[in-house]
C-alpha cells in the first residue's frame, strides 16, 4: 500500500512540476474572467440601444446592423488570427496589457462619437483590442495548470461571457429605458452627452483597473512545446488531423448557432409577445443568463475534471454530445409554453446546456494542440464561431421570422427551429469525430 501512495503522490508532483502554484493559477484566472466578462459587456451593451442611436445619428435598422455586427464580428474574428500568432511566440502578458488597453480607449470613444462612421470606427478598434484576450487567456491558463488540473479553470474562464451577458442585459435594459425618458447629461469631462454615449463611457472606464491587474500577471513558462511557433506546421498540423478538428470546431460553432438564435432573439421575443419594457426584459434575462450559464459551466468543468482523473477518454466530446442532445428539451419546451416565466425557465435550461461544449470546446482543443499552436489554433476556432454561430444564427431567424411565417410575434418559432436545426447537426458532426479525436489526443499527450 505504502509503494502505491508513494507511486501515486510522485506521479501528482511528477505532473505538475514547472507550474504556478494552484492559488496563483485562480489568482490569475479570476482577473482573465473579469476581463471576459468586461469584454462582452463593452461589446453587447449596443444592443440595447437600438432606438436612441438610430435617432441621434439618423440612421436605419441595416446600419445600425453594421454598427452592431459587421464592425465588431469581422474584425474581432481576423484579427484574432495574427494576435493568435503573436500569442504563440510573444509575451502573452504584454500583448494583453495591449488589448485591453485599445479596447477600453475606443469603448470611451464610442461615447463621443456624433456620426455613423465615428460610431463604425470606434466600434471596428474595439473588435481589435478585443481580439487579443482569447487567444492569450487560453494559452495562459494551460500554462498555469497540468492537464489534469485544467478543465475548470478553461471553463471557468469561459464563464466570463456568462456573467458578461447577464450585466449587458441588465445594465443595457436600464440605459436604454434611461435614453427613452431623459435628455443629454454633463459628465465629467467629457462634456454635454446622449444617454446612449454616456453608456459607453461607463462601460469603457473599468479598463483601468483592468490593465492594472494585468499588470500584476507573470509570463509563466511554456508547457508540452514541440519546438517554435511556425504557422506553415500549424496548417499542416491541422491538415493531418482535419477529421478532429473539423468534428470539434464544427461542433462547437453549432451548440453556439443554437445558443446565439435563442439569445440574440430573447429581448424581441419577450417585448413581441408579453408587452415586457427593456428594463424587465435586461434584468429578468441578465440574471437568467449569468444563473443557468455559469452553473452549466462549472458542472461541465468539474465532470471533465473528475473524468479525467479517472482515466476516462474522450471526456470533453462526450460531455458535450450528452448536452447537445439534452438541450433540445428545453428549445422545444420554450415553443409549447406561451408564459413569459415559463419562457424564461425554458431559455435559462438551454443557457445550461449549450454552454457546456461553449466551454469545452476550447479546453479540448488546448489538450490536442501543441503549445506552439495554440493561440493560432484557438483563433481560427474563433474565427469560424463568430462568423459562422454569430451571423447565420441571427439572419436566419430573422428570414424564418419575415419570409416563413410573415409574423413578427412568430420570431419564437423560428428562433427554436433554427436552434434544434444546428443542435442536431453539432450532435451529429461531434458523434463523427469521436473517434479522430481520441487518436489525436493520444498521440498528443505521448508526444508531450
């Protein structure tokens, strides 16, 4: 018994030798979190302030649709892709500090914008700072943690939007119901400002804290590295194993289509049926969102944990088919029931099982990719998740809801039938690469 504990406890030091301790990993993975969080809310909030921008600065629903997507999305998306490189072979702590920084800096600059293309620009500089926290934040924490150890802290991380979601709904309700009652404010220094403008201002300035905290973070050394950061072997890395990464990137990108259709079209949902202000609607969802979302989360980043450590294969794949298959429960549900709490019961169960595989499927793609790779890896993934989930998510709801049913009190049917339409093909495209996988990773971790 004595040899097998001492066999056991070895293999533990063994594993973890060359990290941070566990304290300073959460240390450093509560400031990344806060930072997600801080990030959505920059990002989001202009949801919530359709009306009274579309006012001030003259504009229709296509551009305001610029404003909120095409500014933010393509550019956060490709510009990830760069960052993602520079994270592989740079310091991710500075290029962090660096983002943030432009990305506050221009969240402030949105509230002094007076024109559409002031408004475009600002919003386009906060897509590029941004894109630099989640090739950077992945690549840490892998580092600050064995691969035992580091499925919570992956997702955990990745609740940040979790919580970033529940605060843009809250605080964007609020604002919005501010901006349809009151007129322009003096704030500080910046003048005579638009209830809308000062929102951004507000959501802006917290960066500094941020980048003071960033501030406090260690490089830590890079763990399970192959050799240097070479984009030529990453795309012939991912060319050999197309099968896995095609499988886990698709699977993913369509458990966040479903979870995009349901969330993006919630607000319109409860304002069209139930007569519901924005206020009620920001905070009654806020909490939902940020209460199912996290606890999904957690739980999913705990079972990988526990499996893990018990030897089991595939854990991260097969969690996530178990959600992906659950979550139709709920979508389906959330068309029978026509009450308001019942829709939002029914919109916070699918929060729980779609962010699961929203978290690790980031985590499994930190244990079958190289160091060296991996912020180029987690990039791309990105990259296909916000053009891909993001925007055929929303538009093809929107077309359901105006050429299908010709009825805008309709948008719950279409936003449930596009969200079991992409439900079922990631379940399907995950259930096809399970086995591609599993051979990747093996080979990954005897490599390492």
């Amino acid at each position: 018994m004595a040899n097998v504990s001492d066999s056991s406890s070895a293999g533990k030091t063994t594993a973890s030798a060359g990290y941070p301790s566990s304290g300073y990993g959460w240390y450093v993975v509560i400031i990344l979190y806060l930072c997600y969080t801080f990030s959505f809310v920059d990002r989001a909030i202009i949801t919530y302030l359709v009306e009274p921008i579309k006012a001030d600065l003259l504009i229709n629903d296509t551009y305001f649709s610029l404003l909120s997507g095409f500014s933010f999305v393509a550019f956060y998306a490709f510009m990830g892709i760069p960052v993602g490189r520079l994270a592989d072979a740079r310091s991710r702590r500075n290029l962090l500090l660096a983002g943030v920084t432009v990305w506050s800096t221009m969240t402030i600059l949105c509230g002094q914008a007076s024109t559409f293309w002031e408004l475009f620009f600002t919003r386009m500089g906060v897509g590029v700072g941004e894109a630099c926290l989640v090739p950077c934040a992945y690549s840490l924490i892998t580092d600050y943690f064995p691969r035992e150890r580091r499925s919570l802290p992956l997702t955990v991380f990745s609740g940040g939007i979790m919580l970033g979601a529940g605060v843009a709904n809250v605080c964007g309700g609020m604002v919005a119901q501010y901006a349809q009652s009151g007129g322009p404010r003096e704030f500080l220094f910046f003048g005579t400002v638009q209830p809308w403008q000062l929102a951004f201002i507000l959501v802006g300035l917290p960066g500094i804290f941020f980048i003071a905290s960033i501030a406090t973070i260690r490089e830590p050394a890079r763990h399970e590295q192959k050799g240097k950061p070479d984009s030529a072997l990453m795309f012939r890395y991912l060319y050999r194993h197309w099968a896995t990464f095609s499988s886990l990137i698709g699977g993913t990108t369509f458990g966040a289509m479903a979870n995009m259709a349901m969330l993006g079209w919630a607000p319109v949902w409860l304002e069209r049926r139930f007569a519901w202000n924005k206020a009620e609607i920001g905070l009654y969802l806020g909490i939902t969102i940020f209460v199912f979302g996290t606890i999904g989360l957690t739980l999913a980043g705990s079972l990988a944990n526990r499996y893990i450590r018990a030897g089991k294969k595939t854990v991260y794949i097969k969690i996530m088919m178990a959600a992906e298959g659950l979550v139709i429960i709920p979508l389906i549900l959330a068309r029978v029931y026509d009450n308001p709490y019942w829709v939002l019961l029914c919109i916070g169960g699918t929060i729980f099982f779609t962010g699961m595989p929203s978290g690790l499927g980031p985590a499994a793609l930190q244990e079958i990719t190289p160091n060296e790779m991996r912020g180029q890896v987690t990039a791309i993934a990105f990259l296909v998740l916000n053009l891909v989930a993001t925007t055929l998510g929303n538009t093809l709801v929107g077309l359901l809801t105006d050429y299908v049913f010709v009825d805008v009190k309709e948008v719950r049917s279409s936003a449930v039938i596009v969200a079991v339409f992409a439900t079922v093909l990631g379940l399907i495209i995950l259930r096809l690469g399970l086995r591609a996988y599993e051979r990747t990773a093996e080979e990954n971790r005897s490599d390492g």
